[in-house]
C-alpha cells in the first residue's frame, strides 16, 4: 500500500519543545532518544504564517515555516523529511541547526535523504536501520477504502 510521510524529527528533548510551543503537533518516540512529530494537515495549517521564505522543495512544507524550524535549531538539530512511496523522486530531507540549513535539502541522487539526516541525527550504522523502520512505522496511509 502506498504511503506518505511528512515529519519533523529531533533529539526528544527538542520535540518536547515543538509539541509544548505548537498545542497541535504530537510527538512518537522513535529508538536511541530521538522523536518524530506527523505533519498532519492540521498542523501544516496551523504552521503556515505568510512569508516569502522557500519551500526547499518541500512539497506540504507550511509556507513560513523554515523561519520556526531555523528558531528550535537554535538549541539542538531538527530535521523535516518528505517521502511518497508513489513518487520516490519526492523523497526529500533538510537539516537544521543553529539557525540554518546545515545538511541539504537533500534527493535521492544525494542517496537515501532519510538515513542521511538520521546519521546527522547521530544514527550509526548499526543504529540507523532501526531508526528507519520506525520512521517508517509512523507514515500516513493514504484515506479510501482498505485492502483485503
């Protein structure tokens, strides 16, 4: 079944910070003290704030929105990742940290743009496998009618 995931994903002491300054964004534990918080429609609209600031290529990145990512990055690394199963050229991922993008918006010709921001993150060889089938656990399917 396809799917789509769309997400923020920092130590989880960062997190904390996101899901207490934003009431709407939910946050899931992900191994090795990092978290994940879904970009949910909800959230992507309650994000958006009228700015000229670029979408890095983004495609649900909430318009404004690198300027609160630039602000949490201030105090530890916070990572937006894009992937649709349909379109695996739409797989993307941004690092940021101290205030800027530090890592790329990166592609897949970049490699896989996940395990890239998860090894930043401080995943390991050992570490990132893991790491990523439970990003992966946390995508959002796609509404309609259910397989048999």
């Amino acid at each position: 079944m396809p799917y789509e995931l769309n997400a923020l994903i920092a130590a989880e002491e960062l997190i904390a910070v996101v899901t207490a300054e934003v009431p709407l964004a939910r946050s899931a534990p992900l191994p090795h003290g990092l978290a994940l918080v879904p970009m949910t429609d909800e959230l992507h609209d309650a994000l958006q704030h009228p700015s000229s600031t670029p979408d890095f290529g983004f495609k649900r990145f909430p318009s404004g929105f690198a300027l609160r990512i630039a602000g949490w990055s201030k105090s530890a690394p916070i990572a937006y990742v894009e992937a649709d199963d349909e379109h695996p050229a739409g797989r993307r991922a941004a690092l940021w940290y101290d205030g800027r993008i530090t890592l790329g918006p990166l592609a897949p010709p970049d490699g896989d743009p996940l395990e890239r921001v998860l090894r930043a993150l401080g995943a390991t060889d050992t570490t990132a496998p893991a790491l990523t089938a439970a990003v992966d656990a946390h995508r959002l399917a796609p509404t309609g009618p259910a397989e048999d």
